[in-house]
C-alpha cells in the first residue's frame, strides 16, 4: 500500500465485515471492523476516497419462505452507524449493488469521503465470480485492495474477479492481509527451533492435511481435542464412547507412523476429564486417555497431559496452534484450552513467537483474556488452514500474480 499513490483516487477495498449481529442487528463483536480501519484510514489519510464491500453471512443459504433473500437480515445497513462512529466520518450508504445510481455515487466521491456498499451475496454472480459483474465492479474505482483475508480462500467476483480488472500497479493488499500473509509465511517458511504445533479440533479428517504438513516442517505436534480419540484407538486404546472415525484410523495409525519415522514427537493427551453425557452438568471424572470406561467419553485433556504439554512448550521457540483441546465452549470443559492458552502466553513471554491460527483457536484465546499475550491472532479461520496447509489461495495469488 505504501507505494500506491491514493491521492484523488477513489480506492475499492474488499474488507471482511462479516461480523455477528445480534436480534436487535446489532454487532455483538466488531474485531474484523476494526481490523480493516487502518487500511482504510491510511487511504483517507493519503487524499483518497474508499468504496468498501463486503459480504455479511450466507444469505443464498438462509432464504425467506417464498424463495426470497432476507435482505434486512443481511444488509450492511445495520453496520453504518458504528463504522461511522469508528472513522469519525459519515458513512454513505447505498443498497443496489449494480447500475447508474451506484455508478454515479461512486464516481461523485471526494478525498475523505466513504461509500459502503450493499452485501455482496446478494448478487448471485458473487461467488460464481461473475466476469460481468467484476468488471462493472472495477469500474467504480481507480484502485483495487484486498484487505479481506477471511475469503481469500474462495474465488469470488469481489476479490479474484475484481482483482483480475486491474493492471499490477493497481491493485494491492491492504495491511491486515500483507499482515496474515506474512505472519504464516513466517512459521510455514522460517520458523525458529524448536517449532511446535497444537492441533485440536473434533475430526482427524478437519485437519489430516495440516498434520501431514507439519510433520515436515514442525518438530513437536500436540493433538488435543476429540480428534485424538482416534488416534488413541488406532493404537488399540479404550476410549468409551468418546468421539471417533472408525474410517480413519488407519490413517490416524499412519500418522504415528510417519512422526516416528522422522523423529518428530507426535504427543497425545495420556489422560483426560471424560463425562457420561456430553452436556455441562454431566457426571465427570479423570482417568488414562486409553483406559475411557464403557458410557464415557472424553471431553477435555487431563492435567496430567496438560503439564506434558507445557513442558514441550516452555522449551518452543515457535508456537502454532490451531484448534482446542476439549468442548472449551462448556465451562466443565475448558480447563485444559484455557492451561494451553496460558502456557502459549507464558512461551511468548519468554521470546518465542506464536500464532494463533484463526477459527475456535481465536475464540478459545479471546475467552481467556490472552490475545494480547501471543505474538499474531488471525482473523481467517478457513483461509489460514489452507494457507497453512500449503495450498494457493486465489484471493492472494489474484494480487501476487
């Protein structure tokens, strides 16, 4: 961005204002707004003007009884007052995402100025990445940025179609997606050792990819969550009835395999709180991760393999984690996501660097007040698992070329 002249230039930026909003359609957190506010200012600040776009929710999934989109539910509407509030600016608005009277707001525009455009899902040439429709896009602007790193996974019109109308030295990331980019690029590329990975989550199907990857690059794996069930049982354990793939466990055994044939530490929970029913105010108890008692099943890691895991990460010089390791969202069961949250707070402090990379990881280390105590919290969930995962999103490649 700093090498873009934005002075009298009207910039287009896809930002992710994908925020949750209440019954009321008020925003219940506004991070990923906030996040996109030093992309905008900085273009505001250089005399320029900004048209912003973005999606809200899936409203092509959640349609009306008669077949119809339930624009008052999805409408950016509901966001102009409080990103007005935010920018000390007004926010202008304009609910047709297509056509002359968007046309000539855009274009009567003046440096400092702002126009929010209507949810992008409620075209449908959006997610079809439209050519059409990207171009009549691109013509509302002198400059394209992509600050939007939440969908740069999906090849859409806003960001892919968009970004193919505009020559190289017109288009551009804006500095939340420069910063996402940069701090995976970091771990994947050029991480100081020793490097660990936290892996928690339900399925080993969610994550065999990001296992595989690691077990190349990382030197220590620490599997949390009910996906380690399969793992456990894969190696001939007792595990109730906790979570399982029973079609994966080949794979899960597999995997095993693979670490120990690289030398690298494949850890898994040695104990763990199991419940007999999978609510808050069931029955609990501690017992050996592979010894799970007939009508339990394992919810959360014990303190035992707590500590074990502490103990690998006190000595980590760099940390990803991806995924809880239990049903975090239950208090009875949180105890182990809110110890690892600690001891990755505690790494950074003593200089090692960690990301947290997007999905429950964010709400797993927001909920325990520690945000502030890691080195990068990503706000794409399923964009940072494929771009951790090795894969080459187009939102990135579109600008990268």
């Amino acid at each position: 961005m700093k090498n873009i002249d934005f002075s009298g230039k009207r910039a287009l930026i896809r930002v992710d204002f994908n925020v949750p909003l209440d019954k009321a359609y008020k925003i219940t957190d506004d991070t990923r707004i906030r996040a996109a506010l030093k992309t905008i200012n900085h273009v505001l600040d250089h005399g320029g003007s900004v048209i912003l776009f973005s999606h809200l929710g899936r409203p092509e999934a959640k349609l009306k009884p008669d077949g119809s989109i339930d624009k008052e539910k999805f409408t950016l509407k509901h966001l102009v007052q409080h990103l007005s509030s935010l920018l000390n600016r007004p926010v202008k608005f304009h609910d047709e995402l297509r056509g002359e009277a968007l046309k000539s707001i855009a274009g009567s525009l003046r440096p400092g100025e702002v126009l929010l455009m209507e949810n992008t899902r409620f075209e449908p040439g959006e997610e079809k990445c439209d050519k059409e429709l990207s171009s009549e896009w691109a013509g509302l602007a002198d400059v394209y940025v992509n600050d939007a790193f939440g969908t740069a996974h999906r090849a859409h019109a806003s960001n892919v179609g968009v970004s193919n109308c505009f020559p190289a030295d017109k288009k551009t990331f804006g500095y939340l997606m420069e910063s996402e980019v940069s701090n995976a690029r970091r771990v994947m590329n050029h991480p100081a050792r020793p490097f660990t990975a936290i892996i928690g989550g339900a399925k080993v199907s969610d994550k065999i990819l990001l296992i595989e990857r690691f077990l190349d690059i990382a030197d220590q794996i620490l599997i949390g969550g009910g996906m380690a069930y399969t793992f456990i049982k894969a190696q001939g354990g007792e595990i109730g009835k906790s979570l399982v793939e029973l079609d994966k466990l080949t794979l899960a055994e597999s995997l095993i395999e693979k670490a120990k044939s690289k030398g690298k530490l494949l850890l898994l929970p040695v104990d763990s709180v199991v419940a007999d029913a999978f609510a808050d105010t069931a029955n609990t108890q501690i017992c050996n991760s592979n010894e799970i008692p007939e009508g339990w099943m394992g919810l959360d890691i014990g303190p035992i393999a707590r500590e074990q895991y502490k103990a690998v990460l006190d000595q980590s010089k760099t940390i990803l984690w991806n995924g809880p390791m239990g049903v975090f969202e239950m208090a009875s069961f949180a105890k182990g996501t809110a110890f690892v949250a600690q001891a990755v707070a505690d790494a950074t402090s003593e200089g090692a660097y960690s990301l947290i990379g997007g999905g429950d990881s964010v709400a797993a280390i927001n909920q325990a007040g520690l945000d502030h105590q890691v080195s990068y919290v990503s706000t794409g969930g399923g964009a940072m698992l494929e771009l951790l995962e090795g894969k080459a999103l187009p939102g990135i490649k579109a600008i990268e070329g």
